[in-house]
C-alpha cells in the first residue's frame, strides 16, 4: 500500500465500492446483480454443474474463491463478505444489508445469513440456489466487523496487543496506527472492556 499511497483501510474501503460498482455492471449477465446485491468472495456454490439457463451455457463451482473484476464469477454472492465491509463503507453496506434481509427472508434464520445464494441458478425456485449452511468462518467476520464499526473494540485490542504490534513491526508496517503507537495500561483496557460489555 506504501507504494500507491494508502493504507490498509483505504484499500479495503476502494475494494468494498468496486464490488458494487462490479455487480452494478454486471459484465456477465448475472441475476441478481445490482447496487444493493453485491459480495463476491471464497464461499460454498451450487456446482460443480453446467446448465442451460435461458439460451447460455453456465458453469457453476462448488467452493472456491470467487473474485473481480477476472473472476472466477458464477453469480454466485455471499453477504457476509458485504456484511465484514461495513466499518469499511457503512454508506453502501448498510442499505444492502437492510435489502438482503427484506428481499431474501430465506437467506436468515436465529444465525443470521446463510453463507451465499446465486440467483441464477433457478433450478431449484424462482430466487435461485441458496446454500444450506452456516458456517462459523462467515459468522465470525461478521460478528467482528460489526463490533468494529459500532466501536473499533476488536481493533482496538489487537493494537493493544505488544505481540501483534512487534510481529508487524518485524513484517515492515510502520505507518497508520503503528506510528503513534502508545500501548495501554492494563486498567484501561479492562476499564474498555467492561464498557463494552455493559
């Protein structure tokens, strides 16, 4: 990042809008696709398959890691990737995730989203394949990222963490947070976590 003149949040923060602005285009056609349905990362899939959906051949994949603008791309979508960009883009996450939850009510459940869903592959109903799973490594990000965006607690630990700071001293990061670095003493990070947690 160093050499193009960000940091880490702010590539995270351009990655999250060229995902929208990826399923906006929609270079390949995809059902689905659009401002508010977004989210291409590693994730469960309907494949391995091929089928005809009207007058196309598509291949579809089971898990991989799906990814733009060079693919692979098989329609399939997964909102925890939308959800973990929040603290990122809140601007655009938010509605998409309100829009997820009232247009898709099939992909929630007491767990919150299923992994991935790919409307294109109608096969099985009108709103397409939609995953059986719920897997702790998407509910994880989630968890996290919302905590982050709503407090920075998570971030906020972690760079309180002597261990961490070192390993990415040694790793060569030096900017960002790194370089006004001020560890915390151990009453204010207990003092931090009980707010949290009240």
């Amino acid at each position: 990042m160093r050499h193009v003149g960000i940091d880490y949040f702010e590539n995270s923060r351009r990655a999250t809008y060229i995902q929208q602005q990826y399923a906006i285009h929609n270079p390949k056609a995809f059902k689905g696709y659009g401002q508010f349905i977004w989210g291409l990362t590693a994730s469960d899939g309907h494949g391995p398959a091929i089928a005809e959906i009207e007058g196309r051949s598509r291949q579809f994949y089971d898990y991989i890691n799906r990814g733009i603008p060079n693919g692979p791309d098989d329609g399939t979508l997964a909102p925890w990737a939308v959800i973990a960009s929040l603290p990122f883009a809140p601007e655009i996450v938010l509605p998409s995730i309100r829009y997820f939850d009232e247009t898709f009510p099939e992909m929630t459940s007491k767990y919150g989203f299923k992994c991935s869903f790919n409307p294109t592959f109608s096969a099985a109903s009108t709103k397409g394949w939609i995953s059986k799973g719920y897997y702790g490594l998407d509910q994880g990000p989630i968890v996290l990222m919302i905590e982050n965006y709503r407090s920075e607690f998570v971030w906020r630990l972690m760079r309180n963490c002597p261990y961490i700071v070192t390993g990415l001293r040694r790793a060569g990061f030096s900017s960002g947070w790194l370089r006004s670095y001020a560890p915390l003493d151990s009453s204010e990070v207990v003092k931090s976590e009980k707010l949290q947690l009240s």
